[in-house]
C-alpha cells in the first residue's frame, strides 16, 4: 500500500470555512495558481460547524482524504469555532484506526483568507501525500485495486 | 466614486455643494468582470508601487487582488496605447468589452450635507536624509517594503530574503523614529504612534517564518501604549528579539555587499559595531502634498506639523462647520482608532442631517412568495461560461448535457454571462416558464455572487433560500486550465454535488426583528454623556443611568486635556446639555440590574433611590468608565507630600503651599502599570506628568523637576509637550522594571534615589513633594454587567471587543456597544471620539423599524431533538434555550413539555450546536447535516 500507483487520483472532500480557505481558495484562482484536480471543496460557514459524523460518512463512502479548514487559532468568525473543531475533531483519529485507515488521510488545516498560495500547496502536498499511501478500501471502485493487488478487499 | 478629486466646496454646513473631477480609468466599471484576461496579454511591465517597487505589475492592473470595486483601471502614463503607441491587446482580450481609450476626465457636481475627509497618510521617504543608507544599500528597506516582504502575496511570498541575492536572512535590525520625533534634522518633532507596534509584529511574523533569524531593535522609547500591546512586547523579548534603546545614527557599508554596519551604544555605554544582512527602517507618517492641497480647498486649518486641526472635545470636527475628519489625517494613529475615527466622524456628520434621514433613499419591492412546500424539488440549471474564462476550460455544452441527466433537473442553459442583467432577466423568465422551485447557479464564487442571485429569486417570486451555486470559475477553471480532462471531470462533480444539496434546500421565511427605537446608556461619563447627547441629538430617547449623585465620572478630577482645553466647564455644558435635553431621562444613584432580550427588544431593570424601573430599549451603550489605583509602593500614604498624579492637580490647582513653594518635584511614573499582575500601559500618564511639569516650571523656572520613567510614551503628537519640557529643563531619568527608584523620608524632607545611567551608580534626588502616576485600573462593576448582556471581559478586566481593529465598539452580541473607559485607559479625545462611534454603530440598528435577519441560522426538528440540551453549552451567543410547555389545555395535570427554542436574534448561523447535537435536531439554514452528507455522498458518487 506504500507505493504510489500510476493511474490512481485519490478523492479528497475539504470542509473548507467560508471566512478563510474557502475565499483563499477563490484568491488562488484569481491569481491563477494551478493545483491537482483531486480536492472537492464543501463550502461550510466554520469548521466549528463539521459534525465528525459527516467525516465518518465520508470516509466509509470512499473519500480517500479528508479534510477540515478553518481559520487560524483566535481568528474564528464566531469567537472560537476552530478550537471546537479541534477538540471535538480529536475522535478522527481514533475512528480512523477503527475504520482501518491511516491518520494521515485526515488533516485539520488553519488558514486566513489571504493565504491562497499555501491553500495550493497544501492541495498539491496531500495529493502527493494520498498518492504514495493509495486506494481507500472503502472506495467503490476499490475491488478493481483489489484485483491488481494494489490494495486489500475488506 | 473612484480615482475622483475634490477641488471646490462652496455653501455651507447642511448645504456644500462639491465639484469633483474623474479621472478616467479606461475601463468601464459596470462591463469589467475582474477575470483578468487583458492582464495575461498586456505587453508593458511597469513597476509596482503597491509592491513598494519590489516587483512589477501590467500597464492595466488591479492595485491590490482585494481591491474595491474589483476591477481594472489603465494606467495612462505606462500604457502603450495611451502613450500614442498601437497597441490593442486588452482591448482585443477583454471579453465584455470593457476597455474605453476614449475615456476622458469628468466634472461632477454634488450636492452634500456634511463632508467627511479621510486622505490617511503617506509614509517618510528617507531618501531625502541619506543617513540610514536607503536607496544606497539594497538591503536597507523601509518597513512599508518588509511588509510586502512578508505577505504571502507579496514578491517573495512572505520568505525574507536579502534583496541583493535573494539569499535567506539570518540576521536583521529594526532602526525605530524614522522621520518621526526628529525635529533637528526635519522638523518633525511628533511621534508617529504606529512604527513601534508594527516593528515589533513584523519582527514576530518574520521570526516565526524563519526560527534562527536573530532580530535586534533599536529604539528611543517602545511605545507599545494600546490594548494587549505590552504584552506583545513582553512575548518579542520572551523570543528572543533583542531591544537596544540607543538612536544609531548613521549605516554604514561592510566588506560584504550583503550587509551593512550599525555602530551604536550598548546600555552599558560600551560602543559596538555590529553588521546585519537586512535594515529595516520604521518610517512614520506625514501628510502628503495632496492633502495639504485638499485642506485647501475645502476651507479647513491644519496644525503646524500638518494634520487637521481638532480640539479635544470634538475630536472629529475641523475649523470649518460641516466638515468632519478622521483617521491619520487628525494626527498618526492605529487602525483600531483609524476606524473608531470613522465612526465617529460619521455621527458627527448624520447629527446635523437626522431630519432628512431616508428623504433620498427608496426600497426595492418584491413579487409574493410562491409557496413551494409540497411541491417536489424541479431544479434549473444555469451554467455560465464567463465569457471564456469558463468555456475555455471546461466543455460547457457537454457539462450541460451531464446535468441534465441528474436527478430532480427539469431545466438547463448556459449563457456567457450568468451575472449580466439580460441573464438575470431570463433566469427570472425561466422560473415562471419552467415552474422551478431550485436553482443550481454554475459560475463563480458564492461569496461575491450568491447575493445577486438571491436577489433574483426573490424577484421571481422564489424563495431566496432556493439557490445553491458550483463554484467552476475560482476553483475550477482558473486553478486547473492546465489539466482540462480532469477539470471536466471535477466540474460534472461539482455540479452533481450542487444539485444534491439543492434538492434538499428549504424556504426559510425572511425573519425580522421590531426595533424599539430608544436607547439605554450605563455610565455617565463623558463617553456616557456624549454618547447620549449624540443620540438624542438624532431624536432618539435615551435613558441615562448613572451610579453617583452627579454626572462627570472621572472627569470632573481633570482640569486640562493634553491640548489645554479646560475640562471642567466642558463637563458642566454637557451635564447642564442633559439636563435640559427633552429626549434624555437620566437616572442618577441608580444601577442596571437585570435585563433580558436581543438587539431591537431589550428589557432592563434599573434599580433607582425611588424604587425599581424596566426600560424597553433597542440599543445598549456600556461607558461604565475605569478607576484610579491606589498605590501601595513609593510610602504613598505615609507621607503628606506624596500624592498621585490626580491629587497633585487638585491640590495645585486649589494653590496648596507644598506645591506653591516646592522647589524639588519628582515625577515617578508607570506606578502599578506595565506590572506583571496589570501588564498593560495606562496610556496617559506620561503625558499627564509632563503636562504637569510643564506647569510647574513655567510657574516658576528655578524648580527643579525630574520623570522618573522607564519609556515616555506621548504619543502622536502629544511628543510636542515632551520636547517643550525638555527645552524648559525638565530632567528625564529612565530606569528598569528590576531597578526601580527608591523613596527614602528624612526628617526635613524626601529622598529619591534612582540608578543614574551615565554615571553608572545610584544618583540621590532631593525632593520636596514626590507625584506618583498611577494606573487606570478597570472598574469592577463592570463584570457584573458584563454578565447581564453576556459581554466578555480580557484578562484585566476591561470590556473585550468584538474584533480589536475592526469592530472596536461592538461586541460579538448584536445591539451592545462599548465607549470609554470601560474599554482600556485612555485621554478624552479618543474616549469622546469613541462615544461618537459607539452612537454610529447603535444608529444603524435604530434608524429603521424592522431590522432584518441573516437567514443562516440554526432551525430545531422537533421530531428529531430531545431537549438534551447539550447544544446550549456550545452556542456563543446564548442563542438557544430550553422551554417548558403546556400540553393541550385538555390534558390536565400533564407533565409539561421542553421544547428547545432558538433566539433567531441572537444566533449567528456558526452550527456549532449542529455538530454537536447526536441526532440532527437542530441544523443550519443553507449547511444542514443532510446538506452537507448530500454533497459528501455526491462528491464520492456514492448516492
């Protein structure tokens, strides 16, 4: 599983805070950064908002990576949301090793608005990072990995 | 109206009429969609001055990327065309056809009531003082520059690196009072307020990008005189920024051309020269020669450093009636005050124009809401091509196709430009024709477009909450132009993920709150004062509560502000103002103590000497004021010639004989501020003791007058009165936070004894009366409001703000607003100014009868929620509650039932009780669980 495939473009769901990474992300096309195709932006008002059950869904629905954007810590929108995020975050990790996954599939990432030049290199880092850990088994299309022997079937 | 020039303003206050002239920008406004094609073919590189000239930008370009209005603008002496070359390329690009060479110059005339002047500040050049090497040494930089240096937007994407190799920096000095507090070589003899500040955080925020970077600044005072500032100071000098207060006077070249050489004094007074890889100069503000033409103009005095001149008590006014200034026009100063200013200034302008309010203003009407509740979800998809910033990418008419196929979709179009009039004309058509009840908008952002096309729902007789919107343009086409089979096949994914959610989006009916258009001021101060006065003055009541028998707070201790305007007839023309003012109850010897409700409708208890009152108010104003401490160090208290820097007035005033015949004065500041248990500055007491100072020895030259200090901080252009105390011989002796003075009592008279710095041993002052500047220390009473509205306090017991530079007199909860005081210390001028600007921000909520409500908000399913209650703890805004209910009136003796209610005022859409709640029985308007599991499931095609 550690070797990166050829032909395999992981899926990854970003929760991203509408007050920073979401407007970093539209600054980003503004200037014309180029990123991998892989992230699918789920515009939220605060990370505060993200219900660890929703991150659950999404990995047993196949996602590959997931993560969570919110504004740097003490900048919230609404006084504290990324602190709550972050504590009540904290049980990825372990439903991760329940699911059988890796933690590096989850990330809580911080950003401001005008950090649209990171919010690029972080899309192109956990591609790349996503990409050398391969398929999850929960994605649909995961017993065709399974038949090349790249991944196990559960 | 922008790149636009006063140059007459004739009549007078309540009727200017203003002659404007508009510059062209070449670049029609209402065409420009801001997608930056002409930028891509624009042939002429120019360099950019917003940069600071460390990069280069187009001949058409945006100044900024978050520039307003964001569009383009031609710069006519750069651009080929406009020169009288051939070029075409913007024109032939721009896909709106936007770009007007023709463009001329206008006159504009306007008819005003009140003028407000906001022209800010132009940083010192030192090129003109080639002292410091500027222009000479490449890595000698302006702190202007090593801020674009450091922004992630900037030309090194917030690396430091040294301009003459673009190598990292391991070594950088900040040389502080660049053209500020300089009057020998450039007549400036103030202080610029800001640079020690920005000094210190840009040294912090290049410190945590590179952790071996050793960082030294020298200074003459570290005026970290603002909120939460020493702190900040404290944490630099935790990290390990070294801080030398010693003035280098000069930069020198080294053997390497990648650094330069400081020569300067140790504190030991040992000379040391020392190289460093990058010079940072902390230049201050001064005003432009625009600005001084602008003063001009419009009639107004200036001071003789060149800021607008104001006087204490109206802090905002100009000398001419009518015309209203603020920000670093009045004389240097921060953002947070920049924006108080504003405020202010927008009071003082509206107070002469209340009677008009509305007279020119007109709503727009909407078509009634279709009721869409049963229908079943027929969604419209409107896929824009954005001329061919979309198109060019992505294969709209097959991602047309696509979307057909999704489930729900009855309708599809694409058109060139979703956000152009015509399209939002046969969007609205489409509705009608079609019998949509969801529209999915495929375009560009939600954050600069989704209120458009909520206004176009709206206007279709939908319900605004029916749109949902794919963002293909920003985070599509733009940032993967170069992978187009890929970004096709993230763009069906975006637009299935958005057809998702919109089938599951609900009309959520507009909510609105009635304003009970009276106001509640707590503290009767000069900020309670002005605060009322201002707004009563606007015809709204106020009632006023006051503990203490009498109006004034800790003003009617003060004899003179910094400006020597006097201060106890200023307060007797309020109090007596109030007095007589129809609109103004005032409740004297009376506190708040309950109160209950939301922005528009609270209810709160004033306990009075008569007995108890509810007020019925829409706004609430806290300017509960501060304290003076009370020292227990200096043997304050067992001497009758120590006093505090209040007593001393008093009694110098009323011609007391220990003053009147004193000869040896002793000033000792910072008593009880700037201490680890209170580690903040008091903001005035420098200026006070000087102040004072200067009046005993123009009372009489031959008194001996001695500061003890550990930094002066008059800041602005308080700094005058430091100079004119020098010049009148006042001695000024710094000392440190570990070595402070000693008080010793004699027989006949005082003694201080402080550490003499240049002759390096303890130097013994003789002295007849000691004046000891004490803190401002927070009122305690101030908590217990606090807790009433559910307001935060910081950690010195202070009101804490909603945001310290954006919203300095707000708090997080809407309706609350904060002045004075009660907030952080600080002289009349800025209390009143924040007064003023406290009635700005309550005005907006009382000036309309409705206000209406963002419709992001948390709604309950009571099918779902069992009152567990455990999304209350988690609300910051106490927006939920638990209520019990009768069952039918049938049932007798029934339990009764709790249902969980929210307070749509109060709630600010955050859903942090969303994703808290076990059950999904409460979700956000717009991002429900649903909603958002919709778009998960989407995005992974996982249905």
């Amino acid at each position: 599983m550690s070797e990166w495939q050829p032909g395999f473009e992981p899926k990854i769901l970003a929760f991203a805070c509408n007050w920073c990474s979401y407007a970093a992300a539209d600054l980003a096309g503004t200037a014309r950064m180029q990123y991998p195709t892989n992230i699918r932006i789920i515009r939220v008002m605060c990370s505060g908002m993200v219900h660890p059950g929703l991150v659950t869904e999404a990995f047993q629905a196949g996602a590959d990576g997931v993560l969570v954007m919110g504004c740097h810590l003490g900048e919230c929108h609404y006084q504290d949301g990324n602190h709550k995020a972050k504590a009540r975050l904290a049980v990825i990790d372990e439903m991760l090793s329940l699911l059988g996954l890796e933690q590096e599939r989850f990330r809580l990432i911080w950003y401001s608005s005008a950090e649209s030049e990171r919010f690029a290199a972080v899309a192109r880092e956990v591609t790349d990072v996503l990409k050398k850990l391969g398929p999850s088994p929960y994605r649909r299309d995961a017993s065709e990995y399974a038949d090349k022997g790249i991944i196990q079937c559960l | 109206m922008t790149l636009t020039e006063l140059e007459r303003v004739d009549g007078e206050a309540g009727n200017f009429t203003v002659s404007l002239r508009k510059h062209p920008r070449y670049v029609d406004i209402d065409k420009c969609i801001a997608c930056g094609r002409c930028v891509e073919k624009c042939p002429r590189q120019v360099r950019d001055e917003f940069n600071r000239y460390t990069d280069s930008r187009k001949a058409i370009y945006l100044k900024y990327p978050q520039a307003a209005p964001l569009k383009y603008q031609i710069d006519a002496r750069h651009c080929i065309r406009m020169r009288g070359g051939r070029c075409a390329e913007c024109e032939k690009a721009c896909p709106r056809g936007a770009i007007r060479f023709d463009d001329s110059e206008q006159q504009v005339e306007v008819k005003v009531g009140s003028i407000i002047l906001a022209p800010g500040f132009q940083p010192f050049d030192p090129f003109e003082l080639g002292a410091w090497g500027f222009g000479r040494f490449r890595n000698v930089m302006t702190g202007m520059e090593f801020e674009r240096l450091l922004a992630v937007s900037g030309p090194t994407s917030g690396n430091v690196l040294r301009p003459s190799d673009g190598k990292p920096v391991r070594k950088m000095a900040f040389l502080q009072c660049i053209g500020s507090r300089n009057y020998n070589q450039i007549h400036k003899s103030y202080c610029s307020a800001v640079c020690c500040m920005y000094a210190i955080k840009q040294a912090m925020i290049a410190l945590e990008n590179n952790k071996d970077l050793r960082i030294s600044v020298f200074y003459v005072d570290v005026r970290t005189h603002g909120k939460d500032f020493e702190r900040f100071y404290d944490k630099a000098r935790q990290k390990g920024i070294s801080f030398h207060r010693c003035r280098v006077h000069s930069v020198e070249p080294s053997e390497s051309a990648n650094e330069v050489c400081l020569r300067y004094m140790t504190e030991n007074g040992k000379q040391v020269s020392e190289n460093f890889e990058i010079v940072v100069l902390s230049v201050g503000m001064e005003t432009n020669f625009e600005t001084t033409l602008l003063a001009e103009r419009t009639g107004i005095e200036l001071t003789p450093e060149g800021f607008a001149s104001t006087s204490c008590f109206a802090p905002v006014a100009t000398s001419r009636p009518g015309i209203f200034a603020c920000g670093a026009f009045t004389g240097p100063k921060d953002i947070p005050l920049s924006v108080i200013e504003a405020s202010a200034s927008a009071t003082a302008a509206a107070v002469r124009l209340s009677d008009v309010r509305y007279s020119q203003s007109h709503t727009r009407q909407f078509p009634p809401e279709r009721k869409t509740g049963e229908e079943d979800p027929r969604i419209g998809v409107f896929i824009c091509k954005c001329g061919s910033n979309i198109a060019e990418v992505v294969r709209v008419r097959d991602l047309a196709r696509y979307a057909e196929t999704l489930p729900h979709v009855v309708f599809v179009e694409t058109s060139l430009f979703a956000c152009s009039q015509d399209s939002q004309e046969l969007i609205k058509k489409r509705i009608g024709d079609e019998g949509l009840n969801r529209i999915v908008i495929a375009s560009c952002t939600p954050r600069t477009h989704e209120q458009l096309f909520r206004e176009t729902l709206k206007a279709s007789g939908l319900n605004e909450c029916l749109v949902e919107m794919a963002n293909i343009r920003n985070q599509l086409a733009w940032v993967h132009s170069s992978e187009p089979e890929a970004a096709n096949a993230k763009a069906m994914d975006l637009i299935r993920m958005a057809v998702a959610k919109a089938a599951l989006l609900e009309p959520v009916p507009a909510v609105s709150v009635r304003i009970t258009p009276q106001a509640l001021v707590i503290g009767g101060g000069v900020a309670g004062m002005v605060a009322s006065l201002e707004l009563a003055d606007q015809g709204f009541p106020v009632h006023l509560v006051e503990k203490a028998a009498q109006l004034g707070g800790n003003a009617r201790h003060l004899f003179r502000t910094w400006k020597n305007d006097p201060v106890p007839s200023y307060i007797e023309t309020l109090s007596t103002r109030i007095r007589e003012h129809s609109l103004i109850s005032v409740h004297l010897k009376s506190t708040v103590f309950d109160a209950e409700g939301f922005v528009g409708s609270f209810r709160s208890v004033v306990q009075k000497p008569t007995g108890n009152v509810a007020v019925d108010h829409g706004v609430t104003i806290l300017a509960t004021g501060a304290q003076a401490f009370k020292p227990n160090e200096y043997d304050y208290g067992l001497s009758q010639n120590i006093f505090t820097s209040l007593e001393f007035d008093k009694l110098h005033s009323a011609g007391d004989e220990r003053i009147l015949n004193g000869l040896n004065f002793v000033f000792i500041q910072c008593v009880g501020s700037r201490e680890p248990e209170r580690n903040y500055c008091s903001r005035v007491c420098c200026t006070h003791s000087i102040q004072s100072a200067i009046a005993l020895k123009e009372g009489n030259r031959d008194r001996k007058v001695f500061v003890l200090y550990r930094d002066i901080r008059t800041y602005g252009l308080r700094e005058e009165l430091y100079r004119r105390a020098r010049e009148l011989g006042v001695i000024f002796i710094n000392y440190e936070a570990h070595q402070k003075p000693n008080v010793v009592m004699k027989e006949e008279n005082l003694e201080v004894i402080v550490w003499d710095h240049v002759l390096h041993e303890p130097f013994s002052i003789p002295a007849d009366v000691i004046v000891l500047a004490t803190a401002v220390v927070a009122n305690p009473e101030t908590k217990e409001l606090a807790k009433l509205y559910k307001l935060p306090l910081d950690m010195d017991g202070f009101l804490q703000e909603a945001h310290v530079k954006l919203r300095p007199v707000d708090f997080a909860t809407d309706g609350v607003f904060l002045a004075g005081l009660a907030h952080y210390p600080k002289p009349t001028e800025e209390t009143i100014a924040q007064a003023q600007a406290a009635v700005a921000r309550a005005v907006t909520v009382l000036s309309s009868r409705w206000i209406g409500l963002d419709l992001v908000k948390g709604r309950v399913d009571e099918n779902k929620c069992d009152c567990c209650a455990l999304c209350l703890d988690v609300c910051p805004y106490g927006a939920l509650a638990v209520e019990r209910e009768r069952l039918d009136a049938g049932a007798e003796g029934a339990a009764p039932k709790q249902k969980l209610v929210v307070r749509a005022a109060k709630c600010k859409g955050c859903g942090f009780c969303q994703a808290t709640c076990p059950k999904e029985g409460i979700s956000v308007t717009g991002f429900s669980y649903r909603q958002l599991s919709a778009q998960v499931r989407a995005a992974l095609d996982c249905g």
